[in-house]
C-alpha cells in the first residue's frame, strides 16, 4: 500500500490541506492520511517533535509531507530525504532531520527538476506546488536522483543534548501537548537506570521548582498533583494529573530543565 502523510501548520479552516490533496490525487492513488495540521505557527521545533513521534508507527515504504516553512519564496531549498524505511519531504531548515536520523542513515536530495513539482510554483505555497507533487510521483516510482541532486548540506535540527547522573538529569523541553503535558528531551530508557518508580523528584525550570513523584502514568497521584513519567516516546514527561503542567510552571518550548533525584 502506497501511504503519504501529510504535517503542517496550516490549520483546518482555510482551504491549504485540501489543495495539497488535491494535487497528490491527480498524480498518485496513494492514500493520504494526516498527522497534524495544528502546528502552532512556524513553529519548526514543534512539528520535528511530532514527525519524529509519529514514523515508526507507519509500514516501511510510506512518504512524509512535512511543511512548517516560515522560510518560503527565499533562497531555502526544498529537499527530499530518504531512509532505509520511509521518505521525507519538505523545507531544509531541520524540520525533517530527528525523524529521518531516528531511522538509521539517511541521504538527502535537492529538489531540482521542475518535471515533478506544478508549472506554477507559488511565492508562498510550496507544500501544494513542489512537496506534494514530488511526493506524489516517488509513490509513482521515479527515482530519487531524478528529483534533485545528493547533498551533505543541509539544515541540521536535534533536541539538544541531556545529562543523566546518579543523583540528577538536565535537559530540555522540546513539546507541549494539548493537555499541557510538558515533553522533555530527557531519555526515559537511560533514566530508568538510575531512577526508580515512585521516588520522590525535584524538578527546576527558568521560573519554578516543584516536588513530585516520579511514576509509571498520570493516575498514580492525585488530581491536580504534579507528576513525572515516561510517556509514549520514551522522553521524560512532566505532568500534572488532570491538570496543565506547563501553564502553572509557566514554561514554553526551549526552556531549560534539572531534576535532582
């Protein structure tokens, strides 16, 4: 089965999500499914996190349409990047580099050949003219050195780096979900090792500290009780049952963390 997604920051009420459709469905009978368009705007860290939270959950073989891009109509170059799993296809400015490095190894390709993108190409709407088209016709079969040229430059994107010591862990938010359940870059395998359930944490942002429980899921406190727990892409999370985490500690995306056990 032939499966391209499709991740943007368009939102649901104009009509950029159906154009892009569209435009797959005059060139492939792939079917479309859709990650997210509710993005927060331009907002590039976020959409990396959910790309990444996303792929391995898709069969081998499936392409990825991600477009948070406030760089379009500039010199940005669009680029296709292929895994030994799955494609992705978007803007270079690292949107697409966490998903595409939690595969394995990568290459990455210019989008050069005005064959496969429209004959119009918007100023401001690249995910319809040149990502969608070309997603469409690698579903098709054409090779990838035919869309563009192998290149070793590109715009590299990671979550930053975490320490986990005996006694404390440091690291970063990189996601707030809709429930205010703040996502860190912190690596639940590795602090498995040195952290058992039900210990007693205190944890540090830029503007707030607090004391929870470090716990296997959010009913294991109280409502309204904060919380620490390894969520569903093995990261550390931050949590506060029934309640909004990131709200009350005040933080954003970016914001620096410690925790001493």
């Amino acid at each position: 089965m032939k499966i391209i997604t499709f991740l943007s920051d368009f939102g649901y009420k104009s009509s950029y999500v159906a154009q892009m459709k569209a435009i797959v469905s005059r060139i492939s009978d792939a079917r479309i499914i859709d990650i997210t368009h509710d993005i927060s705007a331009q907002n590039i860290m976020e959409g990396a996190y959910v790309l990444y939270s996303s792929v391995d959950h898709f069969p081998d073989g499936t392409v990825h349409v991600a477009v948070v891009d406030p760089g379009v109509g500039t010199s940005r170059k669009g680029i296709v990047i292929t895994t030994q799993k799955q494609v992705f296809i978007g803007p270079d400015n690292g949107l697409l580099i966490p998903a595409a490095r939690k595969q394995g190894d990568f290459i990455v390709y210019s989008i050069d050949d005005s064959k496969y993108v429209n004959n119009k190409i918007s100023n401001t709407f690249h995910g319809r003219d040149i990502f969608a088209p070309v997603a469409a016709h690698i579903t098709n079969g054409v090779p990838f050195d035919r869309i563009g040229i192998r290149t070793n430059n590109y715009v590299n994107l990671d979550f930053g780096r975490c320490e986990i010591t005996p006694k404390s862990a440091y690291g970063e938010v990189i996601f707030i979900d809709d429930f205010g359940n703040i996502i860190t870059n912190i690596d639940g395998d590795l602090l498995l090792k040195v952290l058992k359930h039900d210990s007693k944490i205190m944890v540090f942002t830029e503007k707030n500290k607090e004391q929870m429980v470090f716990v296997k899921s959010y009913n294991y406190v109280k409502k309204g009780s904060f919380l620490a727990t390894i969520g569903s892409s093995d990261l550390l999370e931050i949590d506060i049952n029934q309640a909004n985490a990131a709200k009350k500690l005040k933080i954003k995306i970016g914001d620096k963390i410690k925790i001493l056990f």
